[in-house]
C-alpha cells in the first residue's frame, strides 16, 4: 500500500535563486535562462538568451544549474517549472530559482510533475503575494510549505507514467519540426512569382460567437498558436469580440509583428464551427493544398518582405495592412511539379496529424496527474492505460 507523508518544501532539497540584476546579452555562450525558458512543464532553450564567459562566472558564483535541477518562476509567470537538462551550460536570470531535489527524498521527474500538479498549483495561489505591478511567492518563507507525498518507490513509477506519455510528446514534437523544416525546403528552389491573392481566397465572414447557437466552438487564437498550435475548445459566450468564420481547410497567417511568424495549417476543420482571432488572415488555397500554401507563406524571402510592409512604431505592435500582405508575392504553386507537391501536402498532413495526437496526449497526461498524485488512481490502473495510449 502506498505511503504517505508530509514533508516541507525545504525537505526536499537546496533551495536557490538568481542574481537580481540582468547581464549583457550575447549572441552565443552559455545560456541566460529567464522566465520566458519555461514552457509547459520543459526548458525551451530558443527562448533563452546567452552570456560572456566573464558575465557567466559572475552570475553563477551563487550557483550553477545541473541536470535534474527544478527551475522555476517565483515572480509573474507563476506556476511555471522545468527540469534542467543535461549537457547544457545555464546560469540563473531574474525572477527565476531552482531547487536541486534530494534524491533520497524526492525523484527530480517526480518533483516536476509534483510541482505542475493541481495540489501544488493551489498551494502556490495560497501564497502568492499580490503586488501593484507583479505577483510573487516568497522564497524565504517557501521552506516552511507543507504538503504530502508518496514513497520513493511510488515517486518514480508515477514519474515513469507520466514520463512515458511525455516522452511520446516529445518524439512527436521533433518529428513534427522534422516535417515542417523539410516541407520549407522543399519549395526553396522555385522562384517567387506572383502576389498570394493570385493563388489563394481570403476570406473575412465576421461572426459574433454569442450569435451562435452551439455548445461550443474551436477558438484559433494568438495565445493558442504560441502555446501548442491547437485551437481551443471554449464556451461561444467566453468570447467577447467578433471572430472570423473557417468553414474550409485554411492557412491563418498573422498581420502581427510579421518578424515572429505565425502561420498556422487548418488540413482539416474541426467538427465544432471553428473561428479565427480577427489579427489572422484566413486565406483558402486556390490551386494547391493546405500545407503547399503554409510552405509557401514560411518562406524566409516572404516573412522579409513583410517585415518592410509593417506599420506602426511600437515593437510589440506592427502590423502588415491586409492588403499589402495580399500582394506580396510567393512561390506560385502552379509551377511546382505534381510530385513535390504530393510530398509537401503528406509530409504536412503527418506533421498535423502527429499534432493532433500530441494535444490528446496532453490531455491524457493533465487527467492522470492529479489521481496519481492523490492516490485515488492505482499505479497498475495507470499503467495500462497508458501502454494502450502511447
């Protein structure tokens, strides 16, 4: 029978955090891991900025991040964590700390999924500090938090579950950037030719979602494409403005700050309506397919050209006009050959489909994590249910 105990978060392991200050930034070097690194329970390294060598032995004269270090946000993104990985040089930005776990205590994969876990996330809203301008925990009292956990042999069969399915996320999510890099490359050698509205329909129909007389509705948002490029399911009524209506297989492409695209492949609608935030163009493709007009729109040469068209001066706030977007030329797909379309257009549908899977993975995983958390579900139980979902 599985035992249960309460502990303090100073049980677990060496509580640190980072310099209060921020260095200068480098092109390259060790890594700068900051508040924007955490991503869904991982490190997302391309979100991380670089050091001098000379700024990196300063800035980790507290400490130095190590494999199996839980990172996380005591500051703004609350919530947020990841486990260090290895072979990475990393030092500590602001708002930022780590617990490096006792292993005799706390299995580091388990802490994680501990941590992100519904349980812990509440324990963090009981503290959390509102302030005028950011919301923080304290790490000097955060020692003295006091919860439950399983034994170690417990930690690491729930941490090898959720691990699996995890894992499963990952292979996927490189194999999804796989398919897209190849489907970029493939169109590289042709020319571009000719204005998109040549070889593509926009399409604008507003929809008001409290209009609609459905339960609920696919949401293609900006927040949504940053964080898995999955739409939403949400209730019509929790969404106050109007949206655009995607009645068809479709490319959104964002009039937003053009210098991070977003580019986002509808292969397939969804069976509920499906509406798009009204910062996308929702363009059908007039003489290819789907993933043949995204390949085309994540082409280097077009996101330049429609970083010259932007207006406005804020950073976080240019956007490309509809109509200049419309007559920036692309690759006409009408002089790509019938065979490397075909590959672009299966190549593309995997990467969707690869995708799809990933977000009923993840939806599998949020369910599980609490019951194994508390006990109410059995490791065996969990066990074959997961053998049959990865």
């Amino acid at each position: 029978m599985t035992q249960y105990r309460d502990v303090s978060w100073s049980d677990l392991g060496q509580l640190f955090d980072g310099p209060h200050a921020t260095p200068t930034r480098t092109d390259n070097g060790p890594y700068f891991l900051n508040i924007s690194s955490l991503s869904n329970g991982r490190l997302n390294l391309s979100q991380s900025d670089h050091v001098s060598g000379g700024d990196f032995a300063k800035w980790t004269r507290r400490v130095t991040p190590e494999e199996g270090d839980l990172l996380f946000s005591y500051e703004t993104r609350l919530g947020e964590a990841a486990l260090m990985p290895p072979g990475v040089e990393a030092c500590l930005g602001r708002r930022m700390a780590l617990l490096r776990p006792n292993r005799d205590v706390v299995d580091p994969r388990f802490l994680l999924y501990f941590y992100l876990s519904p349980q812990f996330q509440r324990l963090i809203e009981q503290h959390t500090i509102h302030g005028a301008t950011v919301n923080r925990i304290s790490l000097s009292t955060m020692g003295s938090w006091v919860f439950s956990i399983p034994d170690l042999h417990t930690q690491r069969a729930i941490a090898e579950i959720l691990g699996a399915i995890d894992d499963k996320i990952a292979a996927n999510a490189k194999l999804i950037t796989i398919a897209e890099d190849f489907c970029i490359a493939r169109l590289q050698p042709f020319s571009i030719t000719v204005p998109l509205n040549e070889v593509s329909n926009y399409y604008k129909e507003s929809i008001r979602p409290k209009d609609t007389d459905v339960p609920a509705v696919a949401h293609y948002s900006l927040p949504a494409y940053d964080l898995n490029r999955r739409p939403e399911t949400t209730a019509p009524g929790d969404i106050k403005s109007s949206k655009f209506a995607v009645h068809k297989p479709s490319v959104l492409i964002s009039k937003l700050n053009p210098r991070f695209p977003r580019v986002w492949n509808i292969a397939d609608v969804p069976n509920v309506p499906a509406l798009a935030s009204t910062e996308f163009l929702v363009l059908e493709p007039s003489c290819s397919s789907t993933s043949v007009l995204w390949s085309m729109l994540r082409q280097p040469v077009f996101g330049h050209s429609l970083e010259s068209k932007v207006a406005g001066t804020s950073g976080s706030h240019q956007r490309v006009r509809p109509a200049d977007l419309l007559e920036t030329h692309v690759i006409d797909p009408r002089a790509v050959d019938d065979r490397t379309r075909a590959e672009i257009t299966g190549v593309g549908e995997a990467a969707e489909a690869r995708r799809m899977e990933n977000n009923m993975l993840v939806g599998a995983r949020d369910a599980l994590l609490p019951h194994l958390m508390s006990g109410r579900l059995r490791i065996a139980d969990a066990e074959t249910l997961i053998s049959a979902a990865v």
